[in-house]
C-alpha cells in the first residue's frame, strides 16, 4: 500500500506538471485567443471582429485575468466537476470529443502494442538460439533498420508499396482491419526492433547461467528450459523497454493518425494545437499523459510480481 501510494503521487503531480506546462505554453503563441475563437465563430463571413466582440469573448471565457488564475480555475472545474472545459472550434464538451476519439487511439495503440510484443519477443529468443549464424545477423541488420528509420517515413514507404503500387490495402480510412494493418505496422516497426534488441541480449545472459546449463544437462527438452526456465527471468529488462515503448507508441500515434487519417486523440490534438483549441490541447495531453503514466504503473506492479526483491527490497 505504501509503495501504491506513493506511486499514485508521482502520476497525479506528473500530470499537474505536465498540464500546466502545456497550459502556459499554449498560451506564449502569438496572437489572441480571443481573436481565434472569434475567427472560429464568424467562419465564412466577411467581417473583422470589433474591439466590442473581443470584449465579450475576453469576458465570457475570463480571457483577461492573468494565466495563473486561468489555470487554476481549470484545475478547479476538472477536480470538482469533472469538467476540462468546452471547445472554441467545436462547442462541444472535451470530454465528449475525446469519448468518441479515444477507442480509435486505444485500438491503434494496443494492435501495435501487440504486434511490438508477439513480433519482438518471438524474434529476439529465435534470434539468440541461433547467436552468429546467418539467421541472426539478417535479423541484427533488419533490427538496425528499424530503429533508424524515423515512424513518417516508414508509413510513407507502405503507403507507396502496399497502397499505391500493390493496390493490397487502402491508403487511409478507419473502420476495418484493412485500414489498421498499415498505421499498426508503421507504428510498431521501432519498437519491435527495441525489443527484439532487449530480448536477444536479455536471453542470451540467461541462457549462460548455471542454472540453464543443469537443465540441459538433465536432459530437458529445449522448449521446456525456454518457456519455464529462461524466459520469465529474462522478461524483466524486456517488460522495462515495453512499458517505454507504448510512450513512444502514444507520441508516435499523432503523426502516424495525422497520415492515415486516423481519427484518434492525435489527429485531435494536431488539429487543435493549429486552431489554438486550448481546452481541447488539454484534454488530449490528459489523456495521453495519463494513459502513459498507467501503463507503466501496470508495468511497475508486474515488475514486483515477477521479481520479489522489488517488492520486499
């Protein structure tokens, strides 16, 4: 309990700290919000806002008061209400537009995260039962690749290849598996890579300890020393790099959405930070923050069960 505690600390002011630099950052943009969000509402009329309209919007999103109580006011609503504020763009509630985007994101972000997992894994133990055989160093050099190409160009290249030259799957949309395989593969190519690196390094000191020697010795069967021997101790440096990877997954998602066109929080968060949405900006830096921030408590608690001198330390 103590441990959880202090555990839930460190997310909830990670959070606050996170919110409120987005916050203040948001706000150094130049020019008005009160302009934007008039710029927003006369959309397609010809006429300039007047100093009278800026002077009500100022006065009914209390625009004029310093940045500090803007803030604090939004925390406020957020921990007594459950409200993060209502869009300038949409004029909908945040969190009714982040109901509606946030099963795109999850769906997208857990495909790649199974795919990193079952790919990365798998690949990694083959590739340190076959250790300096050609196997092996065709999966270190396709390793290598994966962790140098930057996440846009390798959704560009499928794109190219599988959409437009082999016509297999459609360039963009939401809705099928067809339009998943492609942002699910351009999304998790790095961190398969990452963790097929951890995993091979991982199980290859494993597999040297005298414990898995005696077991060879007794004549146990290969898969029968990987599966109940070697692999859980070897997992915990890979369970680290997977808890990192879904952040990279969560902040690769905005570009790879972006591209796909993909309707999940990163698109939303890409196109509000354009239109200087702020209440929405907020929102979808909560949602991801906390996401972020959860999957790697799960990843602090499996730590403690797979390894008791975490917990009892």
């Amino acid at each position: 309990m103590k441990y959880f505690l202090k555990r839930a600390g460190f997310m909830a002011f990670t959070v606050f700290a996170v919110c409120a630099l987005t916050f203040f950052l948001m706000n150094m943009i130049p020019g008005g919000t009160a302009e934007l969000i008039l710029k927003h509402t006369l959309v397609g009329l010809e006429e300039s806002a007047t100093e009278e309209q800026l002077s009500q919007i100022s006065n009914r999103y209390n625009l004029d008061d310093p940045l500090y109580l803007q803030f604090f006011r939004w925390v406020k609503e957020a921990l007594l209400r459950g409200d993060i504020g209502t869009s300038y763009v949409y004029k909908k509630p945040v969190f009714y537009l982040l109901a509606l985007r946030l099963p795109a994101t999850v769906q997208l972000a857990g495909a790649s995260m199974a795919l990193s997992v079952v790919a990365g894994v798998s690949l990694g133990i083959y590739s340190a039962l076959r250790e300096n055989r050609i196997s092996d160093h065709i999966l270190r050099v396709v390793t290598l690749f994966g962790v140098s190409m930057p996440g846009f160009w390798v959704a560009l290249l499928l794109i190219l290849v599988f959409s437009l030259k082999l016509k297999l799957v459609p360039v963009a949309g939401y809705g099928s598996l067809e339009n998943l395989l492609l942002p699910a593969a351009a999304l998790s190519l790095h961190s398969v890579a990452s963790v097929m690196r951890v995993t091979r390094t991982s199980m290859l000191e494993t597999l040297g300890q005298e414990y898995i020697r005696f077991a060879k010795a007794k004549g146990l069967p290969l898969w029968k020393i990987i599966s109940r021997h070697a692999l859980k101790n070897a997992m915990l440096p890979v369970i680290t790099v997977i808890g990192f990877q879904m952040g990279s997954l969560l902040g690769g998602a905005v570009v790879i959405e972006k591209i796909f066109a993909w309707p999940g929080i990163g698109s939303l968060l890409v196109d509000s930070i354009s239109a200087r949405d702020l209440p929405v900006v907020q929102g979808c830096v909560l949602a991801i923050v906390t996401m972020f921030l959860l999957v790697h408590f799960l990843v602090d608690m499996l730590y403690t069960h797979l390894d008791p001198r975490i917990r009892y330390g």
